[in-house]
C-alpha cells in the first residue's frame, strides 16, 4: 500500500470515527429553549451524516469526498472559531479587559493557518 493510500485510508476512517461526535455534542447540548435544541440537533445531525459519507467517499477515492471535507471543515471553522473569537472580541471590548483580545487573537491565527493550511494541501490533491 502506497503513502498516498494510506493517507486516503486514514482521512476516511478519522472522519467516520469523529463525524459523529459533533451529533453527540449538540444531544448533550443545553440551550434555554426546546427549538433552539432541535435546530441545534438537526444541523449538528446533517453535519455529521456529511462526514460520515465523504469519509467513506475518501475511502473509495471519490473526488467530491474532498470538497465536501473542505465544506464541512469551513463550517466548523466558522461555528467553533470565528463566531466565538467575535463573541470574545466583543467582550473584551466591552469591559476592557486586553488578555481576552490577545487570546482572541491568537486563536484566529491559529485556526486561520490550519484552514489556509488544508486549502492549499487540497488544492495539491486535485488534478
């Protein structure tokens, strides 16, 4: 088995193993409102049936498996960094406090290079 199946291989069963632990953080999720939950729930659900597919497409070779990584990758970047770095910025703004800015910061930089990262490393991959 070539470097390159390997690697396939390995995308593919990381994404069908931890594809569904985003589903089980928003079951265990609590939110004041029982519609919040569900919505919670039922994006959380198709974002994790996506990744569970494309990882099986990855395992099969298929060249949307790929897009659909670097979509649902997007996705998580924006949920779990852009949106709190704001919540953050805000705060910190808001009462002053410099050390929430530069950890704010610091997380942007961090997520933004792994996302300009995995662009170009897709980028590569496409014929």
């Amino acid at each position: 088995m070539n470097m390159q199946r390997r690697k396939e291989l390995l995308s593919g069963v990381l994404w069908i193993v931890f594809s569904p632990l985003v589903l089980l953080m928003a079951l265990i999720a609590k939110t004041p409102t029982l519609t919040e939950y569900y919505v919670g729930v039922g994006l959380c659900g198709a974002w994790s049936i996506c990744g569970f597919v494309s990882g099986f497409g990855r395992i099969a070779r298929r060249r949307w498996a790929i897009g659909v990584q670097t979509i649902l990758c997007g996705i998580a970047f924006i949920a779990f960094c852009l949106i709190p770095a704001a919540m953050l910025l805000f705060y910190a703004f808001k009462t002053g406090i410099g050390y929430f800015v530069v950890i704010t910061l610091a997380m942007l930089l961090a997520l933004t290079l792994i996302v300009v990262g995995s662009w170009r490393r897709r980028q590569r991959q496409i014929p």
